[in-house]
C-alpha cells in the first residue's frame, strides 16, 4: 500500500493520509497548543513527541485536557506563533469566539482560529495512570490558514524565552520552590531584550499570575 | 507617497518596496543567519533588530561580517530554520557550494540555498566604534525559498536551546568564565530531550568545538 500511494505516511499502526512533518510536527517534541472538547471547547499548551517514528502524547491527570481526551479519543494540535496565546491558554480559558471548528468523522472539532496550521488525531492506545494519560496518535485531518501563514516566522530568543518562562511558572505553581521564579526572571530580562510587542505583554501577564 | 503606494513600507529614512515583516523580520531582535562578501561569501548568525520601526545591526569588530559590511555596505539575512546550520556558522566557515547568488543593484549577492526567506539590506548612516559597527537597515530586495518553506517551522525548545547554548559558546570562548559551561551543560539537556537529530547534532558539534 505504501508502495502504491507513496504520499500516504505511517503513523503509529495504521496508515494515514497526512504528512504531519509538513504541518510541522517532527521528531523530538513540537509546542502546540492542543485543543479538545466537542461541547466546550479547551485549549492548553502540549507537546506532541515523536520519538522513532511514532507521535504520541502525555496529559497530566486532571487537566481538561485530560479530562476530555480521556472520554473523546480527539485531540488537535495547533501550530500557534503567538507567544501571548501560549501564556494566556496556560492560565486562563479562551473565548469561545477565539475557537474555529471543522468538519471530521461527523464531528465538528475546535481549532484555534490564530493556528497557521492544525492536525487533528484520533487518540489510540490510551493508557491512564495515576500520574498521567499516554495515547498514540493518528493524524486524521490537518490543514493549514494562510492568512496566519503570510508572516514568516523567525528564530526569536525573546518567543523561546516566554516559552521557557511558562513551563517553570507550571511547575512554581505545583512546587512553590523558589528556584524556578530565579529562572522565570531570567526570562523575562530576556523577553524584554529579545521580543516584540507580544513578548512583553506576554511577561506582564504571566507575571501578574504568578503574583510578581 | 505612502497613500498611493500603501504596500510600500517606511524602512529607516528611505521608502522600500519590501515589507520585512513578511519576511519574518519584526519588532525586537530577529535570529538570522547573515550572509556578506561579494567576492568570498560569508555566513553568521546575526540578530536583526527593530526598535520603534528602525531596523538597525551591530557587528562585532574583527569578525568577517563586520569587515565585509565595513566595505561594502550590504548584508542579507537569511531565515533558517536550521539549528545545526547556525552551530556550523557560528564556528566553521560554510561551503561555497551552500550559498546562491541573486542580482541585486548590478551585484550578484550571496544569500544561504537553506534560507526559507532573505532579505537583503542596504546599510547605511554606519557608525564605527572601537567595540562594533551600528549600521541602519533599507532592504532592497527580498525572496522566499518555496521549497524550504514547505514544511512549516514549529516552536520546539530542543532548536530554541541550541540557540541559546550558541550564544553562551561565543562567550565562553571571549571570557573563559565557566558560569557559560553550566548553561551550556543545561541546554545540551534541553536539546537532547525536546529536538529532533539535527539538534542533537548541533549540540555534539557545539561540544566538539569547545572540546567538552
């Protein structure tokens, strides 16, 4: 079958009609913000990992988006440029208004509107643990927005830096150790050095959480 | 002018007909790969920073880049998504075979065959000090490399700690200080777990150089 439509590509134990590495989803793990429910909608940043070929994902127990992955067996990934978006999905709920939903098996799933591309997976394997769910993922449907892809986007130390500033926000949230705000405040002379507009709001807004 | 030709895009103290945020280039400092030298090419990392709408560069005195924007008065920044390309750029000279040559202004430019994007500047009101070059940035002409921007780019923290682990070699190499070896040491972590093998790659080079 590969042989016959060599476009098709394998995901996990089934064949699939998307290229996910063409939506940017490659080996090592891809920052998305993942959305999920078909009644309400939720959006969180996730990582989806491919590791030797096969892309699959880990939610912490708990979340929504555990939650409603554990019943729905859906998920999409949302390629997103928008540093604020990472933070404010962190924290806080977005709008309905921010959600775009498209067509797939009969569902009409959520995409983020602000994606400039989006890979929707059915969710296979799903083991839950104590800690956490693992599933394997197959990509069912993606498709990009061209309107969000006409601005390039460029290696920014000042994006990366307020990525890097909300996961150790998480895990101060979860610990309280101090050692992660020495971090969170090295970032943020970094956004603030390195980033645009959105970079900074991005900062005062994650800092205004944390109570800084 | 601007009303009848609203596409055209204030640049510094000229009018240009290229808008460079299309291109990737906005405000804060954009991470390029800057290509120089009408008669030997010459590639390095270089950030391309915009403040208040001015985008402007500063080269560090000694290096290639900053002797061939001396002479010439021309640069292009190249948009690589290409973590490993920035360590090799950073620390070996690049192959003449890597570089293509458009036309710009009577001159055959060097610009990177691996950039998604370049924009070539015209730098102009160049301030020399003892420590580095200031120079304003017009540009002149700019492209998009279709092929390499097929498969979108995607926030991954593996590429985006190589970057970092770049920027604390340089200056490991000028100060010797081995506060730079921890950070080092913590985004070579970073990379191994969140990049793909280009990343890792970059990273066992980068060790290799600064013989770790």
């Amino acid at each position: 079958m590969t042989e016959l439509f060599p476009e098709y590509t394998e995901c996990g134990s089934e064949f699939s009609a998307v290229d996910i590495s063409s939506f940017g989803i490659r080996d090592g793990i891809s920052e998305t913000i993942v959305s999920t429910g078909l009644e309400h909608p939720n959006a969180a940043p996730i990582g989806i990992i491919i590791k030797g070929g096969r892309p699959f994902v880990r939610l912490f127990k708990g979340s929504h988006t555990w939650a409603n992955v554990l019943k729905e067996k859906y998920l999409a990934a949302n390629i997103v440029y928008n540093s604020l978006l990472f933070v404010r999905s962190t924290f806080f709920d977005l709008e309905p208004s921010e959600f775009d939903y498209v067509p797939v098996r009969g569902l009409s799933f959520p995409i983020l509107k602000e994606a400039a591309a989006w890979v929707i997976f059915e969710c296979i394997n799903v083991k839950n643990t104590d800690q956490a769910l693992v599933a394997d993922l197959v990509p069912i449907e993606a498709g990009f927005n061209e309107a969000n892809r006409k601005d390039l986007p460029v290696p920014n130390r000042g994006f990366n830096a307020v990525l890097e500033a909300t996961v150790h926000a998480t895990r101060y949230q979860l610990s309280g150790d101090e050692k992660y705000l020495e971090l969170i405040r090295h970032y943020e002379t970094l956004a603030s050095k390195c980033g645009g507009e959105n970079e900074k709001k991005a900062m005062k807004l994650l800092y205004k959480v944390l109570e800084l």
